[in-house]
C-alpha cells in the first residue's frame, strides 16, 4: 500500500511542505525551558490546525476536517519528513480524542472535541498506577457514587503532560462485586477539581514530561462518565490500541530522518585519522537499523491498510509497537556507538548535535515501556495472533 497515491493526495502532500517551508520550525528550533516549549507548541498546533491539518479526518460536525483517514497521514508523515513540532495535545489527538468520538454522547464531542483540535485544552492519561501498570485491570483508584457526582479517591502515574493538563480520562474501579475487567469505568476529569495534586516527575533526559496525580475526595458530576458504567476495559483497549497502531507511520519516517542525519553526520566526522562512515562495522550497524526502520515501514502500511479499509485498529498493533520500540532503540544505541567518542569533542558548533543524539538515545529507553512494556506485547501477540497455548 502506498500513501500519496492519488492525485489529490498528492496535491496535499505539496500543500503540506508549502506550509512547512512557510513556518520553517522544527522540534530542534524550540525553547528548552518545557513552560515556554508549552507555550510555542500549542500555537503551532493551532497554526497547523487552522491550516487543515490537525483532526483532518475527524467529522467536521465537531471541528474536523471530515476528511479521509488517509489524508491526515500523509500530512503526518509529512510534518515527520520536516523535522516539524509534534502535536502537544498528542493524548488528546492520538489516544483520548479517538474514544470520545467513539464512546462520548454528542454533548461531550461538542464540548470537548474543538479545544482538543485547536490545543486549547490539553488532556492526559490516568490509567497506570504504581500497582497497576502492565496489570492494568488491578488499578485500585475507586470513584463511588454519591447523587448526581462520583466521588474519586486514588493514585496514578507516570501521567504524561498531566501538570499542562486541563481534562484526564480516568480509568476507575466503581463496581468491586464483578469480576475485576467488568468493574472499570472512564471519567473525565477536570484537572482543576479540588482534591486533585498534579506532582510532576523528572525522567532521565532531565525533562519532568509526566507527573503523579493524587486524587483526595475529588467530585466527578455524572455527565463525565464516557460510555456506559462499567464500560471501562472496553473503552482502554480501544484507547491503547490506537496508541499503539496508527503512530507507526509518521514514527518510522522521523526514524528515517533521523537515519540520514546520522549517515551524513558519520560522513563528515573523523575518528583515527578516517571518516567515521568509511568503517565497514559502522556501515553495516548503520545498515542494521536501516533495516530494523523498514521492518517497521512495512509492518505499519500493513496495519494501517486494514485500518483505513475500515477495519478496527486490533492486536496486529502490539507487533508494530513492538518493531518500532525495536527500531527506535537499535537506531539510537548504532548512533552512539558508530559516533563514539567523535561525541565527546567538546567542539563548540557540533555540542547541538552531540546533545540531540544523547538525548535521542536516553527518550528511546521508554520505548519499550509506554504504551504498554514489550513482554505484554508478546503476551497479546502470542494470545490473540498466534493462538498459541496459554502457558
Ligand atoms: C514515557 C512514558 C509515558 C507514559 N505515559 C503514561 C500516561 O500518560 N498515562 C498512563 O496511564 N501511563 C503512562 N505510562 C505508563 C506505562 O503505560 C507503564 O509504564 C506500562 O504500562 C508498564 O507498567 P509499569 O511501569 O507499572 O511496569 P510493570 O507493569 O511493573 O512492569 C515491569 C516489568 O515487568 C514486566 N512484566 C509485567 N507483567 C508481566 C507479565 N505478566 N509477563 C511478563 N512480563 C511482565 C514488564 O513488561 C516490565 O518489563 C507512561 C510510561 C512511559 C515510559
């Protein structure tokens, strides 16, 4: 399957890079400081959303583009190709937004589905807590119902952008008679409810990107509830499975930039008296994760062309998450390793660079963790793909 196929895909493809080179931002270009890379990145979401390229194929009855889905990934694996920003309101585009179009009455698309677009209100993710990651259905926060409210009490974890957040989609235990998948419900929580402690958490590359989130006695009005009580599981799964799935494209082609960038880089830097890249263990670990890149090219058209005929985004995504956790990984150890020490110079024009890869390398150890760890990617493979004996 290719993207960009038809004429008109084409013509958009064209619009896209029109744009882009108009804007001329990359990720690179943004302030470090995370409140003002906050700042830049909701307008440039709104800029790209104004342009027609957030929610491209969302129904425009809420602020889509009411466009087909093949379009909003061309656009995507466009802005990739450029080095462009990612959308900061990636939760609510990519994981929540999807399960609101999906499960939410109109009244909750009206309300919610527009700021998402523009990046006016940012969501997060509270599903994982600290004994609850891989073994989500063991989640202990409990919301218990109080008139026309729920009542929310708990702990969750590793919330991404949860101290920018203005809405969470909550996974909750309200029923604990059932077994313990039937007993989960969703709610929308409004981040500025009493009760609730945002404590933002600093990973490992130096940025606090996600954060603890305690909730005391916060009230819930019943009209947040998305889908049916009790639907919870159902809703997560298809929340997981679009995290999992529909990202692979636009991920494998930053991958591929960030490839080339490494090749030219090897190209012009000296080790021992040679070009870095006229070593041939560099060039066949660099040829390595070119491979492990295209592996991942492949699997995702596969996944996304059943996606795009209509079909639902299932258990196929764990292999793909699983490729590109793979991918990400061997790129960003070969580049380490094929730079070596050309990474310590202290040089002062090639710090930027040296800086990039290092923190390329540190981000891709989440990997294979977020989304789900690779072991419970196997687990899902193994079970509903292969159908292989439970062990
Ligand atoms: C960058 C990043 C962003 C994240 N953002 C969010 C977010 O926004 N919202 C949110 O809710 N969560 C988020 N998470 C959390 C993520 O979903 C969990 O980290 C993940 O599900 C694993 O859970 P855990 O960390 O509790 O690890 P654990 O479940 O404790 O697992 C630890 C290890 O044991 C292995 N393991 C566990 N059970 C089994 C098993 N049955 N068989 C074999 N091996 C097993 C795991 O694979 C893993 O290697 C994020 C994580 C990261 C890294």
């Amino acid at each position: 399957m290719q993207l960009a196929e038809t004429a008109s895909e084409r013509v958009l493809a064209d619009e896209v890079r029109a744009f882009l080179s108009r804007a001329r931002l990359r990720s690179e270009d943004l302030p470090r400081e995370l409140d003002d890379r906050m700042v830049a990145l909701r307008s440039w979401q709104a800029a790209c959303y104004e342009a027609g390229f957030v929610g491209r194929a969302w129904p425009s009855e809420f602020g889509g583009g009411g466009r087909p889905p093949a379009e909003q990934i061309i656009v995507d694996q466009e802005l990739a190709a450029a080095g462009a920003p990612e959308f900061v309101n990636v939760v609510g585009l990519d994981v929540l937004g999807p399960s609101l179009l999906r499960f939410g009455t109109d009244d909750q698309r009206r309300r919610y589905i527009p700021p998402i677009l523009r990046a006016e209100e940012i969501w997060c993710q509270g599903f994982s807590e600290p004994e609850a990651g891989s073994d989500l259905a063991s989640l202990r926060t409990l919301a218990v119902q109080d008139g026309d409210t729920y009542v929310i009490n708990g702990q969750k974890t590793w919330v991404s952008w949860g101290q920018y957040a203005t809405f969470c989609g909550l996974l909750a235990r309200t029923d604990d008679s059932v077994p313990r998948h039937r007993g989960i419900s969703m709610l929308l929580v409004d981040m500025s409810s009493p009760g609730v402690e945002v404590r933002p958490m600093t990973q490992i590359t130096g940025h606090a990107e996600f954060s603890e989130l305690f909730l005391d006695d916060v009230a819930v009005p019943r009209a947040n509830l998305l889908g049916q009580l009790g639907d919870g599981w159902k809703i997560a799964m298809h929340t997981l499975g679009h995290e999992r799935g529909t990202a692979a494209l636009p991920r494998q082609v930053k991958l591929r930039t960030w490839l080339d960038r490494a090749v030219s880089v090897a190209a012009h830097r000296e080790l021992d008296g040679r070009r870095v890249l006229e070593d041939p263990e560099a060039q066949t670990a660099l040829a390595r994760a070119l491979i492990g890149v295209e592996v991942l090219r492949h699997h995702a058209y596969r996944t996304v062309g059943e996606f795009l005929s209509g079909g639902a985004v299932g258990p196929e995504s764990s292999s793909v998450k699983l490729l590109m956790a793979e991918a990400e990984q061997r790129l960003a150890a070969t580049v380490l390793d094929v730079l070596g020490p050309t990474l310590l110079s202290g040089a002062p024009d090639e710090t930027a660079e040296n800086d990039f890869w290092y923190e390329t390398y540190l981000y891709s150890r989440a990997a294979s963790v977020y989304g789900g760890a690779r072991q419970i990617q196997r687990d899902i493979i193994a079970d509903r793909i292969l159908s292989l004996p439970k062990e």
